[in-house]
C-alpha cells in the first residue's frame, strides 16, 4: 500500500528558521529518508516553495485564477500532479485541461523547490 | 532543533503581528515593545514547562496586555502581580483573542507597525534602523554591527527615530483602499531599502550585511502574505529573491566585486531563483506594471541565462525603457546603457549616457560605466580619465578594486598595443 505523507506547518515559523537551523533540520530528516530509500519504499519527496508564490484556479465555468493558496476549508485535499512546465501559464494550462475533464473543485498550483523522484513503482 | 532555538525561532516568526496588535491596543510604540518583551519573558519560562501554545502570536498578545495592564495597576495601587500560573492556562481566552483578530485586523497592524516606521521625516538609515528593531526584534547590537557604528550611537538613532514618531499621531482607525495603498507603497520602498542596506555591502562587511538582505526577504514575503493580489510586492519579493540569488557568486575570494557578466553561475541558488520567476509570472498576469516588476524583469532575464552571452539584451533594453518612464532617473537610463552596449554597441551606449554627466558628476558608477564604454571604444586615454574618477568616488574598497582591475587591464592592452603600434600592424587590424 501507498501512502502519501502530507507535510503541514506554520509557514511563517519555517520562514524564521535560520539557514543553519533550516540545514539541521533537513539533515536530520534526510537521515530518514535515506533508511527508506534503501529499502525502496520511499517515492518522489518535495519541498513547496512557500505559499506566496502560488495560484489557484477554480475550476468554475470559466475557471478563474485567484493568487495565492487555496484557502477554502469546506473540500479535502483528493490527489496531486507534479507536472514539468516552462512557466505558470504553462501550468495553469495543464490545470485548465484537467479541471475541463472534471469541472468542481479547485487546483492550487505551486512551484516545487526541492524535488527527489524517489524509486516506488 | 533544540527548545531554546525553537521558542526563538516562534517569537520571531510572532513577533510584527503581535507588536502590531499590541500597538493598536496601547497606541504607543514603546509600551507596545515593552509588553511584547515581558510576554517573551514569560514565554521563555512557560513554554518549555507548558508546551507551546497553538497560536504563539495570540498567546504573546494576550500575555503582553494583561502584563502591560497589571504594570499600570501595580503602579497604581502598588497591587500584586498575578502569579504565573494564573496566566499559564490561557487556551480559551486564547481562542477567543484569535477569533477576535481576525485576518483583516492582523494585516492592517502589520502593515500600520511598518507604515509608522518608514516616517516621511526620518532619514533613510532611521528607518531601517527602526524598523529592524521593532519589526524583526533585531537586536540595538546587530543593528549597530550591521551599520559598522557603536552600539550606543545606534541606541541613540532608534531612540531619536521613536520619539519623531511618536510625535507624528499616526491614525489607528483601520485604513481606507487609498490611505491603505500608500502605506503600502511606502513600506515596500522601505523593505527595498533593508535589502540594498545588505545587497551593497562590499566584501569585508558582506557577510556582517547579509542578514539585512535576509530580513528583507522575510519582510516581503509576509507584506505578500497579508496582500497576496498586489502584483507589485509580488515583483519587489520577486527582485529581492532574484539578487539575493546571485550572493554567493558576486565577490570573490579577496572579497572583490564580480560583475554580473563573469559571476559562475553554478553559484546562483535555484531555489530562491524558481520562486522569484514564479512570482513574477504571476505579477505579470495581472497587467499592472510598476517599478518592482520592470526591475524584476529584468533579474529574471539574466537569471533565465545560462551565460552572459545568452542574456536577451534587447528586451533587457526595452525594459529599462519601459522603466525610464514609470520611474525616470539619470541611474536608470546608466543602467538601461549597460543593455544598449550589448544590444546596440558601445557607441550607442556612450551616447546616451554623455547627457547624464551633469546629473552623475559624484556617481561612482556613472565613470565605471563610461570608462568601460570608452575602453571598448578603443579611446583608452579618456576611459582611464574616468577611472581614475571612479576610484575617487568609490564607496567601499572592492568598489575601487574593481576599477583598479579595469585599469590594468587598459595598461595591459595599451602596453601590447604600443608594441603592435610599433610594429605597424595595430590600424590594419582595428580600422579595415
């Protein structure tokens, strides 16, 4: 079975992190990783660039792009894409595609800073 | 990361929202600061005995102003403090506070505690220094080491800051869409200022300085937090990100400038570049441009580079251009010079730069520019003129090195060409 592990925190709080407290905690959780990765369970990691630089487009008829995360409470988080693209439009098309094969909802769209592909098949 | 880095790390993170709130509660900054402390103090010896609070800012606002209050009191009737274990279970009243102070609430005492820090009679260093102390809880020290001045001149800068401001009655009623947008504009001029404090640091003092461009960053990114649609503080966090990019590549080891056209550009973080290209995707789709975007433009397009030869000099061009008309000034067009020399030739470049020399005769960059122009041009008596002027008005001595570098480079090929002059061969090769 597959499970996605899904990191929330105060992004304010991360922000406040020195370079060298942000460094220690990205060793000590890479020591985790790398006991995973060993025993090939572990797939693709990313680290968010943070919410500032993300969109949203709901997907409305038309759909509408609004800056920042997406802020609603009343839906869940169902799935994610990591998509390769030149730019945010670029991304935004992708959005708009498959949110035209399933309109409702919404997509935020955010850059992906650091990202491990991982060996999970 | 141990207790006490991580209660750090929270009243730092805590700290603008909860000095903002406590201000427009006292209506006056130094009762403010004062109760924000006595609540770190009191975090400090709760928090590793308690747990963290879920909300550190609401627990921080609530603890400020009941302390603050018990202060007035005590004065008053010369009445006990309550005891800390009166205030260390503080979840319900704690919830309630966050309700109260709601997003609205918690954007406008943020940008108010900026606003009133960027103060249109302080000198620019004053409102760093200002705003550094009382929005990042920098220390008077760190401050003091970041301007290379003594700690009790700097004590005595913030302190003079304060007190104009105090004098200056800014309004704490929750700001209309106009009055709101100044402030905005005036604070992110304000962040600007923090960064270049760091970003024009020379070698010997860059790593001392660094942090200011750090905290700049931080200031911007939660300036687009509260205001997330603005495109133009989606374009000055995206400059901000896009220089700071290139830190580690731009001096080098003798702590010497390196122009942008011979940075290794292994160096420059990716990570701060893919936001700031992120960001400045999304400013441009709202089609309200301003100074920050054009600027920031412009970093994307050398960022988007892979080297100097492939930088597109001709839309660079254009956009100072477009800079140039949104916000004129004689550096603009010395830089906008800089693209013309690569998208058009030095002779191009030297003359729109020749009518600025009235307006740039103390401009250390101005003669670096015109001197490389005129070095190029083959002119090399006239371009070391201007270097020897650029070395003159250098403010930091990588500043100087780097011209130095330039005029031993002209020295070098003035020695080769006297030898190729000589020689005879020098006019057949340069004028066919």
């Amino acid at each position: 079975m597959l499970y996605a592990l899904l990191c929330y925190h105060d992004e304010d709080f991360v922000g406040s992190w020195s370079k060298e407290q942000d460094a220690t905690v990205m060793a000590k959780l890479a020591v985790v990783q790398e006991k995973l990765a060993k025993q090939g369970r572990l797939g693709p990691v990313a680290r968010l660039l943070p919410t500032t630089a993300a969109a949203t487009l709901r997907k409305d008829d038309p759909p509408l792009v609004i800056d920042g995360p997406y802020a609603e409470t009343k839906e869940q988080l169902l799935g994610f894409y990591i998509v390769d693209c030149e730019n945010l439009d670029a991304a935004l098309e992708v959005a708009r595609d498959l949110g035209a094969a399933n309109p409702g909802g919404s997509y935020e769209i955010r850059p992906v800073g650091v990202f491990r592909p991982g060996a999970v098949s | 990361m141990t207790d006490a880095a991580w209660i750090d790390a929270a009243l730092t993170s805590a700290r603008p929202q909860a000095v903002g709130a406590l201000l427009r509660y006292f209506r006056d900054l130094d009762t403010a600061e004062e109760a924000f402390q006595n609540a770190c103090l009191r975090a400090l010896k709760s928090w590793p005995q308690n747990g963290p609070p879920r909300d550190p800012a609401a627990w921080l606002i609530m603890v400020g102003r009941n302390a603050a209050i018990d202060e007035v009191r005590r004065n008053r009737k010369q009445e006990p403090l309550p005891e800390d274990e009166a205030i260390s279970d503080l979840d319900d009243a704690e919830d309630e506070i966050a309700e109260r102070l709601d997003g609205s609430h918690y954007r406008d005492d943020i940008l108010r505690l900026l606003f009133i820090c960027c103060h249109k009679e302080l000198p620019a260093t004053q409102q760093i220094a200002l705003a550094l102390r009382v929005v990042s809880g920098l220390s008077v020290k760190q401050i003091a080491r970041a301007f290379l001045v003594g700690e009790a001149a700097m004590e005595q800068r913030i302190t003079r800051a304060k007190a104009r401001v105090a004098q200056a009655s800014v309004p704490f009623e929750t700001p209309g869409a106009v009055e709101r947008s100044e402030r905005l504009t005036a604070v992110a001029a304000m962040i600007y200022l923090i960064f270049n404090e760091g970003y024009s640091a020379s070698g010997e003092t860059a790593d001392l300085r660094m942090p200011l461009s750090e905290e700049a960053i931080r200031l911007a990114r939660l300036l687009l937090r509260l205001f997330p649609s603005e495109p133009e503080i989606m374009g000055l966090t995206a400059l901000l990100l896009l220089q700071h990019a290139r830190a580690a590549a731009r001096y080098d080891a003798d702590g010497a400038l390196i122009l942008l056209e011979d940075q290794d550009r292994s160096l420059w973080n990716k990570t701060m570049i893919a936001e700031g290209l992120a960001l400045i995707d999304k400013a441009m789709r709202h089609r309200r441009s301003g100074p920050y975007q054009i600027q920031a433009a412009i970093a994307a397009l050398h960022a988007r580079a892979a080297s100097s030869d492939e930088t597109d000099w001709t839309q660079i061009d254009l956009l100072y251009g477009a800079l140039e008309v949104v916000q004129p000034s004689p550096v603009v067009t010395l830089n906008r010079a800089v693209a013309v020399s690569k998208a058009r030739g030095a002779q191009a470049a030297l003359e729109m730069i020749e009518p600025l020399a009235g307006r740039l005769s103390n401009y250390f960059y101005f003669f670096g520019v015109r001197g490389a122009l005129l070095m190029q041009l083959d002119r090399n008596e006239e371009a070391h003129v201007a270097f020897d002027r650029a070395i003159a008005l250098a403010h930091s001595s990588a500043e100087a090195a780097h011209i130095r570098m330039q005029i031993d480079r002209l020295k070098r090929d003035s020695a080769k060409n006297s030898a190729k002059d000589r020689a005879g061969i020098r006019g057949a090769a340069k004028r066919p």
